[in-house]
C-alpha cells in the first residue's frame, strides 16, 4: 500500500532495509544461535545516524517521532527481532527523558542516545511486579540531597549493555501507585549490579538482565518529572512505544511471508510448485492481508501520537495487540507452508516464530492490552450520556 512517506521517512526507511538486508540476514542466525549481543550492528546503526530518528535535533537526533522509529524498527525485524528490539529498546529508555526529563537531563543524556555512543533500557518489571506494574517492590528512601534504592528489577531488555536507565521506585507505599517515582541511573553507579543474562526461546541477540540495587545511591537531581509520578511516567511510556511493537510484529511477519512465497513458488510436488495449490494461496492471502491491515493500524497509530493528539491508550494498546497476534499467526502459518524444512533451523522461518511470541507478551501481555481498550471504550461511552 502506498502510505504517502516524505522523501526523508523514504530514506530513513530505505537505509534500515539495507541494513538489515547487507548487515543483520547474513550474522541472524548466528547471533542467535550464540545468544550474542548484536555491539557491530549498534555501531552500523550509529554510523548511520538511524539512533537519533526520534530525537529532536537539539538534542542531536533527525527529529522524527515514533513513525521514523516504527519504520526502522520494521525493517530491523524484517532480518532479525533480536537486533531490532535491542535498537528499539533504548527508544524505550529514551522516552521517559524526551518526555519527562528537565533541560538539564536532556541534554546531557540524549545526545549521547542520539549518536549511539550510549545505549537506554528502562526498568519496570520485576519479579511480583508484571501486569500489575503498581505492585513493585523496588524501594527508594530520601536521604539528604540523594535517594537510597534497593531492590531488583526482572527481565529488562538491553540489561547489562546499556549505561542509562530510568528506574521506577516506590517513594511512599502507602499511596499505592501514586507512591512510584522515577529516577534515571546510570551503569556504574555504586551498588548498581546485574544478574545473569537470560536464556530465552526469542530474540536471543538481544540481552535481558535483571538489575540489582543494594544501597544504590542517586542524586536528587536524577528524579524524572517529580516524587510521585513514576507510575503516569511508566504508563505515558509504554503508550508511546507499544506502536514500536507492532512494528517489530510487522517487520517480523514480513520476513517470514517473504520466505514463505519464495518456497512455495520454488518447492514442487506432484510435478508442480506448491503455489499452484489453491491451499497454499489462500494461507498466502490471508498472510498477506493480515498483515497489511496491521501495518496501517501501528502506522495510523504513530503519526496520531506524532500529530500531538493527547489521549491515545487505546489506539495504542490497539496497534500492539492487533500487530503481535497476527505475527503469531502468520509465522505459524509460515512454518507450516515450509512444513519439514520450516521446522529445521537451516531456514530462518522456526526463529521468526519463537521471536513472534515475545511481542505479545512484553510491553503489556495482550490479555492487558484487551482490558486497556475496553476501559478506554467504556469511559468514552460514559462520557457522551
């Protein structure tokens, strides 16, 4: 479909394909199967001025917004989800600063992003604390000019590689969410550690850590927005970068229906290809259409939020439930048409769907995201009696 890119979101976009085609298709599997941190391609990323699409310019980005992210995350997972969602979540980290941070913070965190000399990662869940976000046990107490954090953080995607992340804390558990805050800390800082790297079914280039903080000590000044508002930092977060993972479903359905028509048209039976079979089209079809009709969504979606539009829980919660599923679907479908050889790691279409599972689950399993737009309906309901 045409959907009317400016020349830059054509050369934005251009440019991630051919890194993704050049750079990423030919090492995926490998980093994969090594479970290795994708540091070459960050570089590549960086070269390219690709880590800034979302930054404004004064602070050293392209200034773009979550469409320029969501087409470079697409193509990135087009070749591999792995290295897409380690670009995509320093993104993640990035938002509570561009959205939440003082002058100050600003400048001196995201030029750094901006040029890829620094890599983000944002600490939410935790072990007690995953669809119930609210539920954190992480604590930090004031002390003086600085604040005391002790606690651990669970599954955080770019743990251990990343140097800054916003951390959210309960400040006053007696007031619930309202009690969260949050506080950007930086790799290094004393009693900041980190546990294992996970071993996980998908997207295993990328790096997922737990954090640990034993009396970690942060300056006062390292509070995003103000005491209190961790929780609507979190939230107002997530809502900006769902589309992101929609994105990534997208990109990594694309790459599996890509290789599901090349096979078909190329692997014969009973003396014709396998695309000649009415059954095979019509899989194709509806492979095609699902995802077609997922990718306006997500894209509808980021330049609505990009045009300034205030409330868009829904919309988002939206484009990340209806990307992710079809993902799901249309790589089980992909695994299916290869048949034998689709379940084999010689073609790429097995870890296109370990990787697609992910995205219905992080970010907000889809199950959460359902109840986010049923709120967000209902209350508009209300409000029009």
């Amino acid at each position: 479909m045409e959907y009317f890119l400016t020349e830059e979101q054509k050369m934005i976009k251009e440019l991630a394909a051919r890194i993704a085609d050049e750079r990423i298709k030919p090492v995926a599997a490998e980093l994969d199967e090594k479970e290795e941190f994708p540091w070459e391609i960050m570089k590549v990323l960086a070269e390219a001025d690709l880590c800034g699409v979302y930054i404004p310019q004064e602070y050293g980005g392209l200034g773009g917004g979550v469409f320029e992210q969501v087409l470079v995350v697409e193509e990135l997972s087009r070749a591999c989800s792995g290295v897409a969602v380690s670009y995509a979540a320093t993104g993640l980290g990035a938002f509570p600063i561009l959205m939440f941070g003082t002058e100050e913070q600003k400048k001196r965190y995201l030029p750094d992003i901006a040029a890829g000399k620094r890599l983000a990662a944002f600490a939410l869940t935790e072990a007690n604390a995953g669809s119930d976000a609210g539920a954190i046990e992480t604590t930090a107490v004031r002390d003086g000019d600085y604040y005391i954090l002790n606690g651990t953080k669970q599954w955080i995607t770019n743990g251990g590689e990343a140097e800054i992340y916003p951390v959210i804390a309960m400040t006053d558990r007696s007031k619930g969410p309202r009690g969260a805050t949050a506080f950007i800390v930086e790799k290094g800082t004393p009693g900041f550690s980190f546990g294992k790297k996970e071993k996980k079914m998908g997207i295993r280039a990328s790096a997922t850590r737990e954090l640990i903080f034993t009396d970690c000590r942060i300056p006062k000044e390292n509070v995003l927005g103000r005491e209190g508002m961790g929780f609507i930092v979190a939230m107002k977060t997530l809502d900006r970068t769902r589309p992101g993972i929609g994105a990534q479903a997208i990109g990594i359905a694309q790459g599996a229906l890509d290789v599901a028509v090349k096979y078909a048209r190329e692997r014969h039976q009973f003396g014709v290809p396998i695309s000649s079979f009415q059954a095979i089209q019509h899989m194709l079809a509806d492979m095609a259409t699902q995802l077609e009709a997922a990718r306006a969504l997500v894209y509808a979606t980021a330049r609505m939020i990009d045009a300034g539009v205030k409330e868009f829980s829904k919309e988002a919660a939206m484009a990340k439930l209806f990307a992710s599923d079809m993902a799901m679907k249309v790589t089980i479908d992909a695994v299916q048409i290869l048949g034998g050889y689709g379940y084999m790691r010689d073609y790429p279409v097995e870890k296109m769907m370990r990787d697609a599972k992910i995205t219905q689950i992080y970010e907000g399993t889809n199950q959460i995201q359902r109840n986010v737009i049923a709120l967000e309906l209902i209350k508009e309901y209300a409000g029009r009696k």
